[in-house]
C-alpha cells in the first residue's frame, strides 16, 4: 500500500509539473501570436499593395519594416505579465526563458563550433619568439591537430622532442613578467604549467564568449565548452545575419594603436619597389645577376605566384605594382581590390620587394573607404613599429566602450575611455602625431579601422573614438566586444549550420504530423490485439509521453527534429514495455490461473526482461550522448529521459492502473479474437533452420566486407565541406547533370554532390571549394560562388539577397579538423557501445557464450544495414549518407536488436531450470516460441512508428529512419536465427548456464513459466 501511495504521489506530481512548464510555452505562443498580428494590421496599414497578401509574400523591402516592427513589439512588452505563478506575476520575458526551446532544425538560426586555437597563447607565453624549432614545432603540431585526438599541447611537445631532442623549453617560455616558469624547470613541469595555462585560456575565452552572445540579444541561445577538444559549441535560434554572427565570435578584440608612415615618407621604396617588380615576377634576382635569357622558365620554376598563370605575351611585358595598388583618395598609401588583398600582401612580404621598405615597416589592409559595404577596395596602410610587436597602446587599456555617433554626420562611432595609464600613453602618441602630422591607426584584429590625425593637438583624459563606415548594428557589437574583452585564444570557427525558418517551419509540420500519426496507429493496434486492457496501455503512453516533454521543457533542454523522432522511439519503447507484461498475463491465463494470480505472477516475472531491455538501450543512448554532437547529443537526451520515464510509467502506473480495476472487481480483457488465433500455440522450428542461416550468415558477411570496397557516401560531417539545400520553383531532376558541369567550372574544377531532398525541386548541393581556406570572407566568397553557378536555374533578375533569404533554405559547414573529430567519436563510440554490452550481458547471464551471441547477432544487424546504405544509395531516390545521423541509427539498432535477444536469453535460463532434461536444442526452440507474439508485437509498433518518421517526418531524419527501418526487421532475424542457436554453436549440446537442479522425469504440469 505504502508504494501504491508513492507511485500515486509522483504520477499526480509529474502531471502537475509537466503542465505548469508546458502552460510557459503555450502562454508565449499566444502572445507572440496577437504581436504578429499587430505588426501584420501595422504593416498593411501602411503599405496597402500588400493588404491582401500574407507576410512570407511580403517584397524583401517591407518584410524587413514588418521584422523590424515585430522586433519593436517584442522588446518594447518584455515586462507584460503573461500568467501568474508560485513566486507572482511572470512576465513575457521570464516566460519565454521557461517555454520550450526549439531547435535550429524547427525554427532557424545558426549553429557553430569554435576550436579555441593554443598557437597563439603558446607564442605569447614565449614571448612572440622567433626561434625556427619553436615555430616549425607548432607549425607541425597545428598539422597534426587536423587528424589527431590530443590537446595542442601535447602535440606541440611531442613535435618539439622530435626536432630537438635535448632542448631545453626553459629557454622559450621562463619569462618573470609573463608566467610562472622559472629558468631551472625541467621540461615536464613546464609543459604541466603550459598545460594549466591552457585550460585556464580556454575558461576565460568561453566565458568572454558566453558574455558576447549575452550581449547579442538572441532569445535561449545555447553554449557549451568541450575542453578536452578544445571546442565551443554555440547554438543561436532565430538569427539571420550569419556574417554578423561569424565577426562576433571570432574577433579576438586584439585592439592596438600604431603610428604609420607617411605617403611622403614611403615614396621611394615604394617606386624602387614598382620598379622591380617586373624583375620579381620573371624570379629574375637583381642583388645575384641572375641570367634573363631563360627568365620565362626560371620564373615557372622560381615564382609559385607565376607559375600559375599561362604564359602569354601579357606575361613578357613589362609589369608594376599599380596594376594592384591603386592611389588612394582617403586613407593609406594605396588601395588594392579584396580579391587582390593576398596576392599583393604575398608581393609586399617577399624579400626581394621587401628589402626595399624600412625594417620596421607592418603592412596593414583597412576596411572599405566607401560607405557602401559592397565595395570591393580596401586602403593599405603600412605601420611604423619602431622594431616592436607590442604596440604603443593596446586594448588592455580599454575600460569601457559604447556607441556614440560622430557630430556633423551623425554617422556611427565607437566611443573609449582608457585607464589612467592608457590615458597618458594616449597623450605622448597623439602629441606626435600633432607634431608630425604622422596618422594613427586603430587596428582591431590586424585590421585597420580609421587612421585619424591628432590636428588639433595632444588628447588628454583618455577619451577617443573609432570611426569606420559602421552601421549601427556593426559599431554597437564593436563597442560589446572592446567592453568584455580580449580573448586569451583565438576561437575559429570550424563547423557552421544554418537552417533557414522555411525549413524549420517544414520540419515541425512534417515532425508533428508523423507523431500524431504513429500515437494513433500504436493506440489502434493495442486495442485491437489487446481489447480492453489497451487502454491501460493507452492511458500510460499519454502520461509517459507528457512528463517525457514537461521535463524536457522544465530542464531546459532544446527539442529538435531528431528529438521528435527520439520521442516517437520512446513511444515504441513503453509499447514494448507493456506488450511483455501483457504476454505474460496471456500466457498466465492461458495456463489456467485465477485472474488475480496471473497478473500478480506476470508483473512480477515480466520486471526482469524489461529491466534488462531498458538498460540495454539506455547503455547505448548514454555512449550515444557522451560520444555524439548537436542533434544527435538532443536526440540521445530525449531518449534516455524516455526511457526512465517508460520504466515508471510502463511498471509501476501501469500496475496502479490495473490494481484500481482489480479492486473495483473488474477484469480486463487480454484476447480479441485475432489475438487468440496468431502465435499462442506456437512450435516452429527454428534450430532446423540453423544450416540455411549459416548459409545467410556467410553471405552477409562476404556482403559487408564489400561493401567497404564499394564505397558509400559520406555526409559532409565526415568527410569536411560546405552542404546547402536549395529550393528551386520547377521539377529539377533534368537539370542536375547541367548543374553539376556548371558548378565544377564555377568551383574550379572541384565537383559536387548533388541530390534532390524531399521532392524533385530541392537540392542538396555539397562541395570542399575552398574548404581548407579560413579567411573572414570565405564562405561569403562560396556562397556568392555558389549563386553565380545556379543563376541559369534561378528566376530572372534575382539578387543574391533574394537567393540567400528565399531559396537558400539552409547550409552546413564542417572543417576538415572537426570531421576528423566526428569520425573518431563515431567510431569510438560504436566500439565502445559493442564493448558495454558484452559486459552487461556477461554479467548479467555469466556466461560469456551469451555475450558472444549477442555481439555476432549486432554485428551482423550492423553488417546488413552497411550493405544497403552502400550498395542501394544511388537506387534509392533519397540521400544514404554515413553521418552522426547513421552512427544514432547503429547505436539505437545495436539497443533494440540486444533488447530483443536479450528477452529471448532471460526465457531460455528460465526454461532451463523448469525443464532440466531438455536438451538445449528443444529448450532454445521453446524459448523463441512462447516469446514469439511478444517479439512480433514490439517489432511491429518500432516498425510502423518508424515507418511514420520515414514517410512524414522531413529529410532531418529520414535517413536516420531508414537505418532503423533495416535494423528492426534484421534485428528480429537476427535474435532468433543468429543470437539463440549461437548458444547451441558455442557450447555444443551442453547445457550453457546451468545451475544444479534435481532431475525429474517430467515437469509438473503446474509449473509457472514466463
């Protein structure tokens, strides 16, 4: 009684609990509603052409105006009380702090991971040395980074060893000013300093990042540190501007101040530079008198910039440096188009150019003079540093930041105030640049911003303003970046997604149809396989499924499409609790007891294969969320809460339930007439078939080794690259071809997948273009790449804009660094998924033939699922690719294809106590027989339910869906065909597990069996 009051307890308090947090979500989307709808009649009352229009049909100029009043709204009624709750009135924004986070995948928005780069930080600490070991030391170790598991750290020391042997690392890092390294450590307590300062950037920089994006405005963003990769994971629903979004997180805020040179003063090395510039391209060196007959074939040889480029009579000319370097009307000496930015740096830097330029001379590009933020040309300026890395003020000095705007023009300003030594600093340089006239140039992140002169005489009081062409938008994130700080390591983002809301909006309708779908259809087959007690079931899959999400939404966890899909599983796994309680009832009954006494007995027998089901499945959804990334890591959360849940509800609520109708005298029924006549008197053989499965067996084992020859396609997780899924207005199956060849000259020879996703006029479009580049640009650069490749395919007259927000339905990019990662989390955790549950079965059944069964039975369920995602990917008219998506997939295989062997192997044991002079062959075949319905019956509602993701659940997880969809069906064969008559090929025709039982002649004919 005392229990039944505790389980009635919790099942009143999860409802409760679950309602109160689902009441935030359903409070914000009613409000948020009646804001659309007052932005919408503000919109249409000020633009009447769109009157009878929806907003998604807004022109792109006045869906910005009804964004932006939207925006308003929402910001301006943060303190309306929504509800009221145990603390008082709770607003619209702490409501929607406690609503139910979605995922980038059914809103939109942004998902990045940023690798916390060490060079940096092990350079500083070093004191910027030039020794060559120490930097060819990192550079190895920055090589290596790519392919490896180990911190920088560590790889950094090993390279080092290995190129000095007996170096002393004393020499590069004791610095008193700098760390805590003394000159008398040995290299191994250094490298543990190293090592601790390391961790400590890497705290700090997460922290100042966390700080960033608190500032950024965006609602329930999300970040999560992973120290032992070195890898920040940032989640931001909602936003649009990527590019806004990729400057904010990567700036490392390194600002520095720095005279320059005069135009006047840099005149002669730049025309002695001019002049032999010519000479530098043809690798004619004037300082060795190098022969110009054959300049042509040293300069292909010689010059790597040259040899690129077709030999022409172009190239025998005569050149100079201002076919580049452009005058300029502002800033600078110069201004140079930002195509160009890196070919004229290259010239600059080489020694034979160089040597013409004073020692102390740092060549510096600025942003656009131009307020027009498409303009392709950015001032060079060349700064003087006095033979110094540390400039004259750096951004240490800063105490505080903030928008301002500059008088007169009313243009955006970024407005500092300094320290009182940054101050008198501020003074000594503008009193020289009042002096000289000499420009000074502020530098954020090695690029210039203004290079303003101090005519007015010496600034005192530490006040000073940048000015660079912002926006509002660009100078307030400037000055939130300044105010928090610098970072202590670089932060590089290496793998990007963007889902577009068109998307996101399709993934929630195609999610939510294929749930509503399957509860219907797991709801009918109850009542039509178990009549009456059904709802019994019914009634512990609602509960099961509302405290499933209220705890979800109270734990602040986010909900994505694959979490939907984990939800839909759950629903499956408390079926499959239910059905093997119910088996037993039945087979109770059928044996003859008293009602009462064949539910208590069943209860009570069923608790141990459920519980070994549960575990199994619950091992590989932990392996799953320590080992996955992203929406895999949600869809492994999803799925352990699930299952925890599924115990409570699938045991303990569904024996509440069943004890009320006891006490009330009402028996449930069990058996429909369908139930009565499929799988209750079963005797198949299924050991005769052993030879023929062998037979199976081999096949697919020569399958599976082929297929790795075959080959499969890789998502671009794993194989590094940029997807993005392009929605186009026509049938697109004739033009994939045309638009593959026009790409592949587009991207420079670098050929693309391309697949039609969900229907015949979306494409996913995957290419490594410039995938090893990380320039700030780059993947402005491909996706301007990209559009200028499909405009044949595009409406007339579209803009990029146009294409980016409107057919550019999302995009994901993955460094080769972080596919590296991935791949070895994926393999691990398979391996380490295997290697759990042989251990759990071994202890669990002590018997290592057991374990062995089982682990051939999931390697052959893992074998099958390989040979169809190689072999039929380029039949079936949807993409099969090998991604973290597949890996959730296996795991999840590996957990249900155990769960049914594993029932299968508690019914063997038992059998083997209750019929001792059976042989084994006759006690595996009874084993499968009475589990057989139970088997049939799970099988089916995982089958249909995963069916419904397939068929309705979106290109999210339909390929997921379609591994499991294989794994289910072999999983089954696999259990009764390959795990059970292991047993009998491992252990001959002993008896495996036998615990001394005294010999009868025959069984009673009372015996109790599961």
């Amino acid at each position: 009684m005392q229990l039944k009051g505790l389980v009635r307890f919790f099942t009143v308090l999860l409802v409760l609990y679950s309602i109160y947090q689902l009441s935030f979500t359903w409070f914000v989307r009613s409000y948020e509603n009646k804001l659309k709808a007052s932005a919408e009649r503000f919109i249409k009352a000020k633009y009447p052409e769109v009157r009878s229009k929806k907003v998604d049909q807004y022109p792109d100029s006045i869906k910005a105006a009804y964004d932006t009043r939207l925006t308003r709204l929402e910001d301006s009624t943060k303190d309306v009380t929504l509800t009221y709750g145990i603390n008082g009135a709770i607003s619209y924004q702490k409501a929607k702090e406690n609503e139910l986070n979605l995922g980038l995948d059914l809103q939109g928005g942004m998902n990045v991971a940023l690798e916390v780069e060490m060079s940096g930080l092990l350079k500083s600490m070093a004191n910027n040395s030039t020794d060559p070991i120490f930097l060819k030391a990192i550079a190895n170790a920055n090589i290596r980074k790519a392919n490896s598991g180990a911190d920088f750290v560590t790889l950094f020391y090993d390279e080092y060893q290995k190129l000095n042997p007996n170096g002393r690392l004393a020499s590069l890092f004791a610095n008193a000013n700098q760390n805590e390294i003394k000159i008398t450590d040995d290299n191994g307590t250094i490298i543990t300093k190293i090592r601790r300062q390391a961790r400590d950037a890497f705290d700090r920089t997460y922290k100042i990042l966390r700080a960033r994006i608190d500032q950024f405005g965006v609602a329930q963003p999300s970040i999560n540190p992973d120290p032992e990769r070195e890898i920040i994971t940032v989640e931001l629903p909602g936003v649009k501007n990527k590019e806004r979004v990729r400057n904010y997180l990567q700036s490392t805020a390194n600002l520095q101040f720095w005279l320059t040179y005069k135009p006047e003063e840099i005149v002669k090395a730049f025309d002695a530079a001019n002049n032999e510039f010519d000479n530098y391209l043809k690798g004619i060196d004037t300082t060795t008198k190098a022969d110009t007959s054959n300049h042509i074939d040293t300069a292909n040889k010689t010059n790597p910039t040259i040899a690129k480029q077709p030999i022409t009579s172009s190239n025998i000319k005569k050149r100079y440096l201002t076919e580049f370097i452009a005058p300029s009307r502002g800033g600078g000496i110069g201004v140079v188009k930002v195509k160009d930015t890196a070919l004229v740096r290259e010239y600059l830097e080489s020694p034979q150019l160089r040597k013409y330029f004073p020692a102390d001379a740092r060549f510096a590009f600025g942003v656009s003079e131009s307020k027009d933020k498409s303009a392709n040309s950015l001032p060079l300026y060349i700064l003087k540093t006095n033979g110094h890395d540390k400039a004259p003020i750096e951004g240490d000095v800063i105490t505080d930041a903030s928008q301002s705007y500059e008088q007169g023009t009313n243009s955006p300003n970024v407005n500092m105030q300094m320290s009182s030594v940054g101050a008198r600093d501020w003074e000594r340089v503008t009193e020289t640049s009042y002096k000289e006239t000499r420009p000074i140039a502020v530098v954020l992140d090695n690029i210039v911003y203004s290079a303003p002169i101090a005519y007015n005489g010496k600034i005192s009081g530490g006040n000073t303003e940048i000015n660079g062409n912002f926006t509002n938008e660009e100078a307030q994130d400037l000055a939130n970046i300044l105010k928090i700080g610098k970072l202590p390591a670089p932060a590089k983002i290496v793998q990007e997604q963007q889902v577009g809301p068109t998307l996101g909006a399709e993934a929630i309708r195609g999610g939510m149809l294929a749930f509503v779908v399957a509860f219907v259809i797991i709801f009918s087959l109850m009542l039509i396989y178990y009549n009456s007690s059904g709802w019994v079931t019914n009634i512990a899959l609602i509960l099961n499924l509302l405290f499933t999400i209220g705890i979800l939404a109270g734990l602040g966890a986010t909900l994505t499409a694959p979490g939907i899909a984990g939800l839909i599983l759950t629903i499956g796994l408390a079926v499959d609790t239910n059905v093997i309680t119910k088996e037993r009832i039945k087979e109770e009954i059928t044996k003859g007891k008293a009602y009462t006494t064949a539910v208590n007995v069943a209860f009570r027998r069923s608790l141990p294969p459920i519980l070994d089901g549960h575990i199994t499945i619950l091992l590989t959804a932990i392996i799953l969320f320590r080992f996955g990334l992203g929406p895999v890591k949600g869809f492994a959360t999803t799925q352990i809460l699930g299952i925890l849940l599924s115990l409570f509800s699938g045991i303990l609520i569904t024996r509440w339930i069943t004890e009320i109708f006891m006490h009330r005298k009402v028996h449930l029924e069990y058996f429909t007439g369908l139930s009565k006549r499929i799988f209750q008197k079963a005797k198949f053989n299924f050991i005769g078939f052993r030879k023929k499965t062998f037979v199976i067996s081999f096949i697919v084992l020569t399958l599976g080794i082929s297929s790795f020859f075959n080959g499969f396609d890789y998502g671009v997780e794993f194989d590094g690259g940029r997807s993005y899924t392009v929605r186009f207005d026509h049938n697109m199956n004739s033009e994939i071809e045309p638009i593959r060849n026009e790409l592949k000259a587009t991207f420079k020879g670098e050929s693309p997948q391309i697949k039609t996703v969900g229907n015949t006029s979306t494409l996913d479009i995957t290419t490594s273009y410039l995938i090893k580049e990380t320039g700030p640009q780059t993947d402005s650069v491909v996706e301007t790449t990209l559009f200028a490749g499909l405009k044949k395919h595009l409406p007339a007259n579209l803009t990029f804009q146009q294409f980016d927000e409107n057919f550019k339905l999302g995009s994901n990019k993955v460094l080769p660094t972080i596919s590296d990662d991935l791949k070895r989390g994926a393999i691990k955790a398979t391996i380490v998924g295997i290697l759990v549950i042989f251990l759990y079965i071994f202890i669990r059944f002590r018997d290592w033939k057991y374990s062995v069964g089982t682990i051939i039975a999931l390697l052959h369920d893992v074998l099958v699922t390989l040979i169809v995602f190689s072999f039929a990917r380029k039949i079936v008219p949807f993409p099969l690719q090998i991604d973290q998506h597949f890996i959730a997939a296996i795991l999840t295989v590996i957990g249900f294809s155990m769960n049914e062997a594993v029932i299968i192997f508690d019914r063997i044991r038992e059998d083997r106590k209750l019929y001792p002079t059976a042989t084994l062959p006759e006690t595996i075949n009874r084993a499968i027989n009475e589990t057989l319905s139970r088997t049939i019956m799970t099988s089916l509602t995982v089958f249909l339910t995963i069916l419904t993701i397939f068929i309705l659940g979106g290109e999210v997880t339909r390929g997921f869906a379609f591994a499991m969809l294989v794994g289910v069906m072999t999983g089954v064969y696999s259990s009764m065909f390959v795990a059970a008559p292991m047993l009998l090929n491992l252990g001959g025709r002993k008896k495996v597990n036998e615990s001394p039982v005294p010999v009868v002649k025959q069984a009673p004919k009372t015996a109790t069996a599961k």
